[in-house]
C-alpha cells in the first residue's frame, strides 16, 4: 500500500543523517508501510468439528487479507471440489459455501450429515500455488448402552441397578421408557420398591432401581429414550 499524500523524501532518513542519526528535533522519521502478506489463515478457530447424524454441521475457514483471490473447499477423501466461492460444484446440494463480510468466514455447510461425511476437508485459496487450511469432520449417531449387559445374575432379595446411558443426542430426551418384556413398568404396582431416577443434559442417565429382587423380576428390561435407539439386557434372578 502507498499513500501518494505523504513526501517520498520524508520517508528516508537524509544520507548526511544516516550514519551518526544526526536529527533535528523538529524532523520525524517516516517507515514505508509493509508490503500485505496475501492471503492467510486465521488458525484461533477449532480444526476439529463434530456434529450429530442429521444434525447440520458448519467448517468455519476465517481468511485474512483474501483480496481478489477466491476460497474453495475440497474433500481428501475423493479429492472432490465441493464449492468455489458461493457457488457449489457437486450434484450433492446439502453442501453449501456461506460467506460472513463481518467476520470474513467462510463456512461449508453441510444438511442431514451422516456417518460417510466424517473426514479431512480443506479450505484453499486460489494463490499460486493454492495455500489451504485443514479440518476434521467427524459425526456421531446417539448412542445407547447399559454397562454390565447383555446378560445379568442378581441374587435373590438383592436389589438390581440398572443404569441407561444415552449420549451423542442434538437434545435431552424428552422421555426415557423401561419395559420389562415388552411391557412398560408400573412404578405403582402392588409389587412396590420399583423407581426410576433419570439425569438429563449433555449425557443422559436413567437409573432402574428394583428393591427385594424376586424370581418374577428376571426377564428382559429395555431402555427406551424418546430420541434414540433402545438398548436391552437380560436379567436372572438366582436362588441360592
């Protein structure tokens, strides 16, 4: 950059000036302002990203100094031009390229992702040669479990514990159903001493707690969130 306002002889220090630093006081030493570096990366935003199965996911690239060059982004996998600028250029239409003028990101969108997006993608600017910037995808389905499973031995008149775990979920569910072979448990049953304890957030855990086991307790229980897939385990009542 060069401002045509400013003297080219005020930029340098006079000759006699040079070696001893002689200055007035009155005289004010003027640099020329570096030449712009091009286009860079800003590297401050995570290289790894992580979004849910259907749930859209979003690779932020913040780019410096882009000037009149142009941003694409690329897939390792297959080395597919995804988009160019704004433009998308795969038959694949749930990636998009939106660029923010505020913040200068330019950020691929990808719609109903599944577990085949996971991989290495790359944000590369058009300089000679091209300068780019990678990241990780990765996508997770909700996952479902019971520790201790598939089959479980309880003693008689012990208690059984059966704790759910439910994590990788866009939202807590709204629900968390137990059935005892296919039927949904009455915590108001004559039987008593049947309860269920559950924890929502980030990870969601649902305690089944049965007091006094009987022998009439062992069958197969099952852990239904309202928004994932249910998991199952076997349980045996021992006498003696």
């Amino acid at each position: 950059y060069f401002d045509p306002k400013i003297n080219i002889t005020d930029m340098f220090m006079l000759s006699d000036d040079v070696n001893g630093f002689n200055m007035n006081d009155d005289q004010i030493v003027k640099f020329i302002k570096p030449l712009d570096r091009g286009p860079y990366f800003d590297t401050s935003a995570t290289k790894n990203v992580t979004s849910l199965v259907g749930k859209t996911g979003h690779l932020n690239c913040r780019v410096r100094n882009l000037g009149n060059k142009t941003v694409s982004w690329i897939r390792h996998r297959d080395l597919h031009l995804l988009t160019v600028a704004e433009s998308t250029y795969t038959s694949d239409q749930r990636f998009t390229s939106i660029y923010n003028k505020q913040t200068g990101d330019w950020s691929l969108q990808i719609k109903f992702p599944q577990l085949r997006d996971s991989g290495v993608y790359e944000c590369q600017v058009s300089t000679t040669p091209p300068v780019g910037y990678t990241m990780i995808f990765s996508v997770v389905e909700p996952i479902t479990s019971i520790p201790g499973g598939p089959e479980l031995y309880i003693d008689l008149g012990s208690t059984v514990n059966l704790t759910c775990i439910v994590k990788h979920l866009p939202d807590p569910p709204l629900m968390v159903h137990w059935t005892h072979n296919n039927q949904e448990i009455n915590y108001d049953s004559p039987r008593g001493g049947v309860s269920v304890i559950t924890e929502k957030g980030d990870i969601t855990t649902s305690y089944l707690l049965i007091q006094r086991a009987q022998i009439s307790d062992s069958g197969r229980y099952s852990c239904m969130p309202s928004n994932a897939n249910a998991k199952s385990v076997n349980v045996h009542i021992l006498n003696g």
